[in-house]
C-alpha cells in the first residue's frame, strides 16, 4: 500500500526499534533497513525522511559502519543521531574526535528554539548523552543548534540542505522533550501528513488479503495470544468461510489456556470460524527430549508447527495460504531489514524450515509494533480482555524452562506461573504491570522441608514495566506480595524450593529468559 515513509538507517545502534516506534507515534509510517541498504533502493522508496541511529563504533576508523555522501544529495531531510550525527559531520567535511570528557546520561542542553528542529521545545531541557567521540569541528554550511558544558555542538543542522543532527537520543523517555523533536522532524522538517492510521490500515489489509487470496484456502496458526487472535479475525473479515484456524496446544501453554482458546475461537464462541485444534503435547515433548540449548529449542518448536499445519492441510484439502501472526519487532530482532545483532530467532521468522508446503505464507501484521497490533484488535471489534492480555512467545513455555524440558518441568512452571498471576491480581498489580510469569530455572538447590533435606528446583519469578515491549524495568513489586507467591509456591508446586524475583531490566536483559 502507497504511504509516505520514513527509514531508519541502522549503523548498530541499540534503538533502532525505538526510534522506528516514536515515528509511529506522529502517525508516520517508519521502516528500519542496514546501512548496508543500496542507495538507489532508498531512492527508490521515495522516503520522506531519513533517520542514521547510533552505533558503537568511531566513525572515523577505517572498518566503521558508512555510507555514501550522495544521500545527503537526494533532497530527502536527514536526521543524525548519536553515531550518526557524527557519521554525518564526519562524511560533509567536519571533524570527529576522542571526547576530553565522556558524556553519559541525563544532561542538561540548551537548545535554540528558532530552530524547526526545537519549536516548542524549553531552552533548557533534559537529554539522554552515550558518547565516547564528539563533534571537534562542525562541517561546512553547518551551524550549531544545542550545546552542553562539555559539549560544543550537541546539535547541528544545515537549514538549506534540510540536514540535521543531535548528539543526543530523542527517542529515550530520558530525553524529557525528545518526542516533540522528533515531531518536529517529521512534521515541519520532512512535511509529513500523518497518514499512518490504524483504521485505514485495517480496511486496506483487508482489501490486499482478498486480492492476493482469491478464491484459495487459508490455514491460520492461531496460538489465542494477542497477535495471532488478530491476524486470525483480520484474515476471517477478510476471507470468511475459506479460512481453517488451527490451534496446535504444543503442551507449552499456561495453565488451562488450550481450554481458554477454545472457549474463544471455538464452536461456542463468538466468531465465525473453521476451528481445529491439535493436541499435540507428547509430539512435541518427543522431539525436544534432550534439546537444552535455546536457539535449538525455538528451531525444533518452529519446525514441528509447521509439520503440524501441514498435516492439517492434507486433511481439509488444498490449502494456498498459511497465516503466522509474526510483528515487526520479530523481523527485526531476527536481524532481518535492520544491522543489530540477532538476538533470538522467532518461530513466525528465524526458526521456519527450509520447506514449507505451502503456497505462500501470508504475515499481515508483519509491519506493526505490539501496541499498534491491539490497536488493530480494536478496530477490527476483538474484545479488550482479549486485546489488552499480555505478550506469550509463540515457543511458549519451551524459553521459560531452562535447560531441557520435559511433561514435570512444564507442570512445575505452569502452577508456579498460576500462582504468580493470581497473587498480582489479588494486589491490584495486574493494571500497573505490562508483563508478568514464573520461569523454572535450570538450578537445583539444597532446602528444608517438613524438618526433611530437598534438593529441588528454583522458580524466578518475573514481573516488568514497559511502554513498548523494546525497554523494559523490572517493576517494584511490594514485597509482600512476592512473599505470598514465594510461600504459596514452595508449599503448593512439587519439586520447588526456592524462589527468586528478577531485577534485570531490558536492556542488559531481554524480558524472557531465552
């Protein structure tokens, strides 16, 4: 479908999604692509913008992430940030150097509001610094826009050639009016409409799935989480009667939830769907018995999904089309589109076999982030228990054992996990936290039980604050209500003894465990 876009050019930066994501925001449409991306394919897209993020290297040493200086020529607003606001300078003739002195965290900047870039923005304001290079000398046609203590040029723009650039990171919720930059950009610098609207998305998913289906067969993979109950009542409004939902219950669910998604997408329930679903607990177990290593445990799950569906196929007929419900943050962590490092395969990207029996498979939530997927559950009709429940990995349970799995350990995690649930929402917390569950470590450790010596296994308890699923900060659960679930869990689950709450935030960690 036509809509002006913006591209993020990923140099390695940690935010790549981020800055993609507060695009959105300004109702813009905003892919992520490697520095590596062509530039007659980027001239090809005719973007409306152009983002370079950050990234950990000098861009003045030799192997350094680049890019050709004609894409400053293309007439396309540039915007610089961090590496790139450096890259930039460093390519149209400035100089980038070693800083005297490191810039990390939140800093004071004063900006000049006369600037496109600042309108509305406070003269003082808080921004988020991580540097160890800064910008010694501005390149020609430059001037200055923002500075700090220790930092001369902390902003910069060519107001001609519509080039900007800040040393600091808009994106972060540290930069206090970073959003209103980045606005800003998109609005007054690159002349955006806003027309990335997620009723028009809806109504022109369903008209492309139609055209692109015609009369042939649709298989949905439906899990009942989130994204795949969305793709499956878009696929239905589009397709009706041609569409097969399978609901392959994998034994990698949460506790009565394979009865739960019957209940909804079922014969009984509301929606006017083909429904299958696949009991296949012990298939599953089989294949993983003896499988520990994670990238191998979401490959071998991945996998037999699709030997399942193809099964189903060949019993309802010829089917043309399979429906994953994969999102934008699976593509890209999967390192597809932008330049970060891999970090998980997802099964609906990086862990698809190399042959699939079937015609073309077919993604339409593949360009939302998470909040824009239930946005989309919404204008499709979905009801908000359904739309607003919390994020489950397609591989399940299968990442929240560690180490191998067997039928015990998924009977361990899922009581834990029920007990965990229950307990934040009889404290109220299930509205104030964004993700919550219990993981089984693959630890064991010597306890005291009924004056007897065990010598079992350890639930991590998990519980996170997040706007967007990218960031996250392990949420400050009182203390009481751990210490109920603590107690109930080692009193009610066989085979635990021990119980920890997990205080990592994303980054360094992610917000499953594998």
């Amino acid at each position: 479908m036509k809509r002006e876009t913006v591209i993020v050019l990923d140099f390695g930066g940690q935010y790549n999604q981020l800055i993609a994501r507060r695009v959105r925001e300004c109702n813009v449409y905003c892919e992520i692509y490697s520095y590596r991306t062509p530039l007659e394919q980027i001239r090809a897209m005719q973007p409306k913008g152009i983002i370079f993020t950050g990234g950990p290297n000098s861009c003045y040493l030799p192997d350094a992430p680049t890019y050709s200086k004609e894409i400053f020529e293309l007439g396309v607003p540039v915007l610089g940030i961090c590496y790139g606001s450096q890259l930039m300078m460093h390519l149209l003739g400035g100089t980038v150097e070693k800083a005297p002195v490191r810039e990390y965290g939140k800093i004071e900047v004063t900006v000049d509001c006369s600037s496109k870039l600042f309108t509305d923005v406070s003269e003082k304001t808080i921004c988020w610094m991580s540097h160890n290079d800064y910008i010694a000398k501005l390149a020609p046609g430059f001037a200055a826009s923002a500075h700090t203590d220790n930092c001369p040029y902390a902003a910069m723009e060519n107001v001609e050639k519509n080039l900007y650039a800040t040393q600091f990171h808009p994106e972060v919720l540290h930069t206090k009016e970073g959003q209103k930059m980045l606005s800003n950009f998109v609005f007054r610098i690159c002349g955006c409409s806003g027309d990335w609207k997620m009723d028009s998305f809806v109504e022109q998913s369903i008209r492309s799935i139609r055209e692109k289906v015609g009369k042939g067969k649709v298989l949905c993979a439906l899990s009942g989480g989130v994204d795949s109950s969305v793709a499956a009542v878009l696929m239905a409004k589009a397709v009706g009667e041609q569409l097969t939902c399978v609901f392959v219950d994998h034994g990698l669910l949460r506790k009565n939830e394979g009865d739960e998604v019957e209940a909804v997408f079922g014969p009984d329930g509301p929606y006017n769907l083909h429904f299958i679903r696949v009991n296949a607990q012990q298939r599953f177990y089989d294949k993983l018995a003896g499988v520990s290593e994670p990238e191998h445990k979401r490959k071998i799950i991945g996998e037999e999904f699709i030997r399942v569906f193809e099964e189903e196929a060949k019993k309802i007929g010829t089917v043309d089309f399979l429906v994953q419900g994969t999102i934008y943050p699976d593509v890209v962590e999967s390192g597809v589109g932008g330049e970060s490092t891999v970090i998980k395969s997802h099964h609906n990207v990086g862990g698809l076999p190399d042959h699939v029996d079937f015609k073309e498979i077919i993604e339409p939530l593949r360009d939302l982030f998470k909040d824009e997927v239930r946005r989309a559950g919404l204008e499709l009709g979905i009801p908000d228990y359904l739309v607003f429940r919390q994020p489950f990995p397609g591989p399940g349970l299968g990442i929240r054992i560690i180490g191998e799995i067997t039928a015990e350990k998924v009977r361990m995690v899922q009581d834990a996990d029920a007990i965990w649930r229950e307990e934040i929402a009889r404290a109220g917390w299930d509205k104030k936290v964004n993700q919550y569950f219990a993981a089984l470590t693959n630890m064991r450790s010597v306890g005291v039980m009924g004056d007897e010596r065990t010598y079992d296994y350890v639930i991590a308890l998990r519980a996170v604050t997040t706007t967007d699923f990218m960031t996250a900060e392990s949420a400050e659960i009182p203390w009481e209500v751990i210490g109920r679930a603590t107690s109930r869990i080692v009193n009610e689950v066989r085979h635990v003894n021990r119980v920890l709450y997990d205080c990592t935030g994303k980054p360094p960690g992610t917000i499953e465990w594998e």
